[in-house]
C-alpha cells in the first residue's frame, strides 16, 4: 500500500525543508508520495523545496481547498493530511500498512 502525505503550507518557507526531513525517518520502510500545496498564489514555500520527488503546487487559500488539490493528485492508497507544524513519531508509516 501507498500512503500519500498532503501537507497544506502557507508562508512556512523556513520550516519546511525540516518538515520534509522529518518525513525520511517516518516512511522510510513504507512506500509513500509527498505532496506540498501552497496557498500562497507565488509559491513562496514550495520554492524552497529542493526535492524533485516531492510533488509542489499551488491551489486557492484555505486549507480545505489545498487538501482537496492535494487529494486530487494523490495515487496513493492511504491519505495522511499533515498540518506544517506536526511531526510524526519515527516509524509511523509502517504502523499504517499492513
């Protein structure tokens, strides 16, 4: 099983590459996706994102309509909404899978 991580960000350019950091010790047994949407219409916290892996976009303000883009593109089986200032217990992923 696949777990998508949609995590909805709005001017959180200074933490975000330790929040993405945080997510290789989680998942690292796991099969998962990331992806990051934006609420700022210039991207301002996805252009810190060096990752190629990590799938950036932009969607309109608020965080439902940034999870329902998230959502959207997600082709994961299992989906982990993730506020920008919560970091999940090492290991946490292959508590979710079977």
């Amino acid at each position: 099983m696949k777990i998508s991580v949609v995590i909805p960000v709005l001017h959180e350019d200074r933490q975000i590459r330790g929040i993405l950091r945080s997510l290789i010790s989680v998942g690292w047994a796991a099969s998962y996706e990331v992806i990051v949407v934006d609420g700022d219409p210039s991207g301002e916290t996805i252009k810190q994102i060096r990752d190629p892996g990590i799938i950036t976009m932009t969607a309109g303000r608020g965080r439902a309509r940034q999870m329902n883009a998230g959502a959207a593109k997600a082709s994961g089986d299992i989906l982990l909404f993730l506020h920008a200032d919560t970091l999940l217990p090492e290991g946490a992923f292959v508590t979710m899978t079977p």
